[in-house]
C-alpha cells in the first residue's frame, strides 16, 4: 500500500482552523517576543510602513504601531483580523487586512519593510513563490523584509503544525536554509542572512529565520 503523503493544508481550511483556536490562540502566544523582532524593529527607518504577512490577533502590528510605523497586517482568518483590528483602533495608517498572502490588497511600491513570524509554513511551494512576487511588488526597492517559518533537515511537508498546540493543522512546509534562499533568489528578493533559531517555548521546534531585501 502507498504511503500517505500529506499536503500542505490549504488557506480555506487554515482560515477555518484559525478562526476556530483565536481564543486559545490569543491566549497561549500575546506574551511572546518572537525572535528577531527587536533585530527587525531595528532595521526599519523611522516613520515606516510596516507590512506584517499572516498578522494573527496583531500583537506585532501593535508593537510597530508603537514604534511609530504605519502597521499593516494582511491575514486569511477573519477572527484574526477582527482582533487585530480592534487593537488598532485609532491608530493613524495602520490597518489589518482579510486576503491570503498570494494576493496583498495593496498599490504598488507602497511598504517599507516586511515582517512574518511563523506563516509561510503554511503556503505550497507555488503559493510562497507567488507570496514573494507580491512582497517584492508592494515594496519600494531595497526594503528589508524578515520571514520565520519552520525549520526542517530537509525540506517537505510534515504532519503536526498547531495553532498554538490545537495540534490540528494536518500538513505544514519545513524548508532547509539552502532551499528557502534559493526560492528567495528565484523570486527576486536578495537573501542576506538565514539562521536556525530554537522555538522559545517547545523544545524540537526550530524556526528559520530569512532575512533578505527586495
Ligand atoms: C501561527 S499564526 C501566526 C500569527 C502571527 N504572525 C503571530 O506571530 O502570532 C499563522 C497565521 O497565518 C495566517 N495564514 C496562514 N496562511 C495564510 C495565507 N495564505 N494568507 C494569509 N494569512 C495566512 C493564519 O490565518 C494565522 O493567523
């Protein structure tokens, strides 16, 4: 018999299951600092907008929101999006978004700087190619943009991603570092750095952290 091969679950399903675990999801992650964020916050100019790919309930946009960016976060699941909308309330030029990644709502050449913590893991291969075309269409050239997603030793789709361990997302995408350049390159975008980074609460989970400019 063949073995199963999963697949990477697609945005409907991951908007659904987003939707579902917002509360627990909001619970178990609003206190973090993801790795990389001050180093990110610190190559950003002043008075920048800020694009945050997969914003979630917005705990990052609020952070560069404070900052004094203009925080923009695009996001597939509706709950998400409410939640970060109501923590930018009256926040000038921030805004949150409902659209998947392979199509940003926004103009050309109008994003300073691009941030995602633990997203594209979600998207095939094709849609995080399309992704970076999109990051590379909305950003003024030579803006840095600064992706984590799951690490893997080689790169394929695993069972067992977890909205914040509801444990239900059934395929997600692990990338080596030699492999996620080089779609990085293949779409353009200039790769400067990418490291293997520990998870700062489940032990075995490790992140890569790509950083790159358009
Ligand atoms: C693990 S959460 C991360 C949320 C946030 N970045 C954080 O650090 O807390 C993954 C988020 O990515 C969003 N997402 C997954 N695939 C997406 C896609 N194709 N387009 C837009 N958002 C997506 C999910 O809805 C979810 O909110």
């Amino acid at each position: 018999m063949e073995p199963h091969r999963p697949e990477v679950t697609s945005p409907g399903r991951i908007a659904s299951l987003y939707d579902d675990h917002h509360d627990r999801y909001v619970e178990r992650t609003d206190h973090l600092v993801p790795p990389g964020r001050d180093s990110f916050l610190a190559a950003v100019p002043t008075y920048s907008t800020v694009l945050d790919l997969g914003c979630g309930p917005g705990r990052d946009l609020l952070a560069f929101a404070d900052a004094g960016h203009a925080a923009i976060g695009v996001d597939v699941s509706a709950a998400m999006v409410a939640t970060a909308r109501d923590r930018l309330a009256g926040r000038p030029d921030c805004a949150a978004h409902l659209a998947d990644l392979t199509a940003l709502p926004l103009p050309d050449g109008s994003v300073d700087a691009v941030w995602s913590n633990g997203v594209v893991h979600h998207l095939s291969v094709d849609d995080l190619r399309t992704a970076l075309r999109e990051v590379r269409r909305v950003c003024r050239p030579g803006a840095p943009v600064h992706l984590l997603t799951r690490a893997g030793d080689v790169t394929g789709v695993a069972f067992g991603g977890r909205p914040a361990d509801g444990g239900s997302v059934p395929g997600v995408l692990l990338w080596t570092p030699a492999d996620f350049e080089a779609v990085l390159r293949d779409t353009g975008l200039v790769p400067t750095v990418t490291a293997v980074v520990a998870d700062p609460v489940v032990a075995d989970l490790e992140w890569l952290h790509a950083i790159a400019t358009t």
